[in-house]
C-alpha cells in the first residue's frame, strides 16, 4: 500500500519507514507540516500517518481535518508523544481513524494500519462471518462450528467477530482492548491472555484445525491455515 | 514610619479623632462664652435706653444724679461702667477716665482701654449720643469675662494637645501590637523561604483573626510540606525502581556482547530487554496517569456516569481471569449509583482494585464487587476474603510504589492503590480499606449525582461503558 509519513522526529521515521518498507509496502516520508499538508490532500494515498506536533507551523491535527475539511476518507493513524485520554479523544475528533501513543511496537503500528485498511475495504452490511467451518450469524447472535452450536457470552461474541472480521491478520491486546470492551487505557495485566485463551476453550477444543493463534510477542490471530 | 500601616491606621484615626473634639469644642465654646456675651450685650442696651428715657422726661441733671446713685448702690460694683460726657467735652458723672469719642458712629458696641476707678480696665461699651449733644456711654468691664474665655480657651487647647499625645502614642502602641502579630508571620515566611519547610507560625490562645488567620497558613504549609514529602519519596522510589531493571538490562546486552554468542541468545537478549524496557514504559505511563488525575484537568469533560456499568464492564472483563484461577467473582448492585465523572477513569480504578484482589486473595477466593447507592454518596466496594493489609499498612498501601511484598518477587510496581486513590479523589472521592475479617474491603465513595437532576437537564445520557 501507498503510505504517507509525516514525522519530523529523525528515529521514529526511519523507525516507521524501515518497518513499512520492510513488510512491502511504499512509503513517502515529509518532516513537516506544510509539506505534508500540500501531499496529502493533493495525491492519493492509502494510509496516512502523521504526528501530532510538526515543524513548520501545521500541526497534525490541522492536517487531518483539512483532509476531512476536503472530504476525504483516505484512513489517518496519529502518532503522539500525548498519551492523555482527552488528548486521544481531541485526536479521534478532528478525524482521526487511530491514535497510536509513542513509545510503541511497530508489530502494534503494523497491525492497526492493516485494520484500518480492512476497515475502509469492507463497509457494506453483512448477516454472517465465515471462517473454515466456523459460522457466526450477526444477527442472531448464534455461533457454531461443523453444524454444533457454541455458547458465548455477549462480550466473547463480540471478541469472537472483531477476530474473524480481521482474519488472517494480526490483532494486538490494545487493539483488542479498544475495539472489543471500548478501554483506552492498559490494564496492563494479562487479562486478555486470559479471555482469549477461555474464547480459544470454546471454539477450537474439540475442533480440528485450531483457528485461534496466538503471535508470540505481538497478539493474537484467527486464520484456518496455520 | 510612614510605610507602617499600622501607624498609619491609628495616626489616621487620632486625627479623626481630634477633629471631632474640636467640632464638639466649638460648639461647647459658642454655646457658653458665646452665650455669655451676648447677654450682656443685652443688658448695656436695656440699661442705655433706660437711662436715655430717663435724660428725655427728667433733663441732663438728673440723669447725672441718677448715674452717680447707681454706681453708689453697690449693686455690680465690679463690672459696671457709666459715663456721661457734656457737650464741651467734660465729665460730669462716671467711673471711667481716658476714654476718647471715638471716630466711628456712636450707638454701636466697642470694645476699649479706659481707666476705671483708677485702674486700666478692658470694657465693653455703649456710646450713645443725647439730644443736648452730650454723650452716655454704659458699659461693662470685661476682664472677668475675658477671664473665663481665657480659662476655656486654654481647657481645650490643653485637652486636644492630650488627645494628640494619646493618639500619637495609641497609634505606637496599636504599631507594635501589630507588628507582633504580623512579624510572627513575616519571620516564618522568611524561614520557611529560607529552606525550613517545617516551620510553623505560633499560635497563641487568643481568638481572633490573626489566630484565624496563621492557622489557615499553617494548614496550607502543612499541606505543602506533606506534598513535598510526596515528591521528594516519589523522585526517590522512582530512582531505585529504575535502577534495579536497568542494572539487569545492561548486565544483559554486556553479556550478549561477549564473544562467541550464537544468533539464538542475542534474539533471546533483544527480547529480554525488549521486556523490560517495556515494564519501565508502563511504570512511567502508571505515573503520568496518577498525575494527570492528580492535576484535576479531566474533570472538565466528565458526564455522569452510572457505576452498575462501570462494574460490569470490568467484572466482564476479569471474568474469564478469575475463571482461570478458581476465584469467584460476584457482582451486585443495589439502588440506582450514578456520580458524576469518566467512565474510563472509574473503569480503571475497579479494575485495579479487581486486580489487586485476585492477585492477593489467591486460588479458591470469593471476590466480591458491588455498586451501592447511599443518601447523599454512592461506591464501588470490592472484598476479597483473603490475608487483607494489617491495619498499620493500610495508610501506606495507597502511597506510591508502596509494596506489601518487601521482596518484590511479585510482579507489579506498587502504583495501583496510589492510581485508585488519585482517580477517586480527581472526583472528589476517596479510597477507604477496612478489613473483612478475613480479607480486604476497599471501596470507593463518590459523590452522589442525583438522577432527578439529570432528566431535568437537556443531555445526561448515563455514560455506559461498552
């Protein structure tokens, strides 16, 4: 994918490119905010991600809601050394798609970018997620696997459909944490591990081939091949 | 002196003071001396117009016989003053010599020097020139008079000088006494800008405002001191609690840079440090949450926010947690408890809580969360039955990196109490632990947010997590 980086600080953005470039996507770097703005808003990219405080008189924040000032939907990933809640809500406001704080994983970065691109992919309504022989109806609310029903709780099923609607992609804790229970702060306990491994009891024992795995160091994934 | 508000304070009130006593002495004065001469004014032109019908019906002569029985009756022998002067110039009855026809019109009230009865005397008089030419002057000698005009003059000169004096030495007096009291306060405002954060203003028995006044100092510099104390045992548990996990990741990458490392140990030493750079991320993320709390800046977007969601979002969260390690987690809510602040934030502090009862209650516990509804608070309890803090720890437990395993064996940074307390005092709240007998009782209590009010106003939508 094409993406547009505007960093000024000299460690992250080689930080961030290396990682993009490495993982095979293209990337164009600005170190500050004028020139990001006139590049955002007048070529096309796939994914923009910028931080929040730039050199040169436009900020980040400034830039994302003239993007949406312009209507554009290209998704935006803030970057930010202001790790507040409110300063995340500000963020998200302005229209922002993520808000990541520094200092992170690239993993985590990795693996919201991809989110945010299935996001933007995938709007249109559906009634039910598939993977292998793993069947969630979205409204019913009913789970089964090989034709036998599973029973969820209400926040295992909402666990269970934000995994399938990213398979075969990676998902981290905060991520899950986030989109899942609507928690913007880390807990920083092994909470999810343990949801995610009760969730794991439930779909997979029994079943064969295990779906829920687990990317040591990073998070989590459902995929039907290993 | 002048820069002294004290002195200026009473000089100033002396001045007013003697003012009005001058008001009040003018008065005084006219009212009697004033009085007084009048009066006789009176009486010298009662006595003149008598003596001037009497000229008019009995002639020249007998008025002469009439002044000379008058002054020989004895009666106001002292004062009384008559003269009649002839038409040439001559004297033919009085009791006073050398006075002059003045140049002024007759028949009006002067005062002058004449010699009566051999000795010089000021008067008052009352020249008044008869048909025949001659002259009548009445008078009376004002020497007594003047006597007591003299005598009061100087009475209330001599009372305003007093006044003066008192109110020249009040205003000293009133200086000094004030002087006490504030340079009390001013020493310990230098010692304590000195660098004494201990000192205190002495207070003495007396209640008034300056006892008011240096206890309210005092308890904000106790409050400051307890503050200072804070940061300086912060700023000191951070230093050691980053020095311990640098020291090992240096270790760490000094070995990896031995010779003969296979690619396997490096990626292991990578992942190591990796590790634990990032349990010194959270810690450091731990405390900019207390301070961001502590800083009360959130409250500005807080809504109210009903706690039986707060619980149960959290409760849903460790539930599987608590499934793993054979504890029972129960939750409860009784009444409707909806305070007024982040669900995020309360989020949070439950879930420490919950965290700390797990990770302390231990396997085969019962952990219990309720949010109840008081009359004017509500809270979030969380009970565990296992060892609970003995009681002379409990008030140390919420101080940061505070650990009740002196070893540190345990993970975590001893941040969590001290992130629960500070989000609860963010909404004007408090923690309290109490022993369950046996186990731990922590609870939060919050302010009551009256949900009356709330379907009054336009928007208060019940914030409800998830």
């Amino acid at each position: 994918m094409r993406c547009l980086v505007i960093e000024d600080e000299e460690d992250t953005a080689r930080y961030v490119c290396n990682g993009l470039r490495e993982a095979g996507h293209t990337v164009t770097l600005v170190r500050d905010g004028v020139n990001g703005l006139h590049l955002a808003t007048n070529e096309h990219w796939d994914v923009i991600i910028l931080d929040r405080m730039l050199p040169g008189g436009v900020d980040g924040l400034s830039i994302v809601s003239t993007i949406r000032t312009l209507g554009k939907t290209t998704p935006v990933l803030i970057l930010s050394a202001l790790a507040s809640l409110d300063e995340r809500v500000r963020g998200l406001r302005n229209g922002g798609d993520d808000y990541l704080t520094k200092p992170f994983a690239f993993s985590e970065l990795l693996a919201r970018l991809e989110a945010l691109l299935r996001r933007s992919a995938m709007q249109e309504d559906v009634r039910e997620l598939l993977i292998a022989d793993l069947r969630l109806d979205l409204r019913t609310r009913r789970v089964e696997r090989a034709g036998k029903p599973i029973a969820l709780q209400p926040r295992e099923f909402r666990l269970l459909e934000y995994l399938v609607r990213n398979k075969g992609q990676v998902v981290t804790r905060t991520m899950l944490l986030e989109s899942v229970w609507d928690y913007y702060f880390d807990p920083q306990t092994n909470v999810i591990d343990v949801q995610i491994s009760r969730l794991r009891q439930k779909i997979d024992r029994g079943f064969s081939p295990p779906l829920l795995h687990t990317v040591r160091g990073i998070g989590y994934k459902i995929s039907a091949d290993d | 002196m002048w820069r002294n508000v004290a002195f200026r304070l009473a000089l100033g009130y002396g001045a007013l003071a003697i003012g009005s006593m001058s008001l009040i002495s003018a008065v005084f004065y006219v009212g009697t001396v004033g009085v007084l001469a009048r009066s006789i004014d009176a009486k010298l032109l009662s006595v003149s117009d008598r003596l001037a019908r009497h000229y008019e019906s009995r002639g020249g002569d007998e008025l002469g016989q009439e002044i000379r029985q008058l002054l020989a009756d004895g009666i106001d022998q002292d004062t009384e003053v008559y003269l009649l002067v002839a038409p040439d110039g001559r004297d033919i009855a009085g009791n006073i010599a050398g006075w002059q026809k003045p140049k002024a019109p007759l028949d009006q009230l002067t005062d002058a020097k004449v010699i009566r009865n051999g000795r010089p005397s000021l008067s008052r008089l009352l020249p008044r020139l008869l048909p025949d030419g001659s002259v009548l002057v009445v008078g009376r000698d004002m020497q007594d008079q003047r006597e007591i005009e003299q005598l009061v003059w100087h009475a209330l000169l001599g009372g305003g000088a007093v006044a003066l004096l008192l109110a020249i030495g009040g205003a000293l007096l009133f200086r000094r006494q004030l002087e006490r009291r504030v340079g009390a306060i001013r020493r310990t405002a230098h010692e304590i800008g000195a660098g004494d954060l201990s000192r205190r203003i002495p207070t003495s028995g007396v209640e008034d405002e300056f006892a008011r006044l240096n206890s309210d100092i005092n308890h904000m510099l106790d409050r400051i001191e307890q503050l200072m104390g804070g940061v300086r045992h912060v700023s000191n548990a951070i230093a050691h609690d980053l020095r311990t996990p640098l020291a090992r990741i240096r270790s760490r990458l000094e070995e990896a840079l031995g010779p003969g490392k296979s690619s396997t140990q490096l990626v292991a030493t990578a992942q190591f440090t990796i590790q634990q750079v990032d349990d010194l991320i959270q810690m450091l993320e731990k405390l900019l949450q207390i301070a961001e709390a502590e800083s009360g800046a959130q409250r500005q977007s807080f809504a109210p926010v009903g706690l039986a969601s707060v619980m149960t979002g959290a409760v849903e969260l460790y539930d599987a947690a608590a499934e793993a390690d054979d504890i029972t987690l129960l939750s409860d809510v009784i009444g409707r408890p909806i305070t007024f602040g982040d669900s995020q934030l309360l989020t949070n502090a439950v879930m420490n809580l919950i965290d700390n009862a797990l990770k302390y209650a231990g396997s085969g516990a019962t952990v219990r969360v309720r949010a109840t509804e008081e009359t004017d608070t509500v809270s979030l309890f969380v009970e565990d039955d296992g060892p609970g803090i003995p009681q002379d720890e409990r008030s140390h437990v919420i101080d940061r990196f505070y650990r009740l395993d002196r070893s540190r064996s345990r993970p975590g940074n001893g941040l969590g109490l001290s992130i629960v307390s500070a989000i609860a005092t963010l909404h004007r709240g408090q923690l309290n632990l109490s022993d369950a007998a046996p186990g731990l009782i922590a609870r939060i209590v919050l302010p009551r947010c009256d949900p009356v009010e709330l379907t009054r106003g336009e928007t208060a939508p019940v914030a409800a997590p998830a």
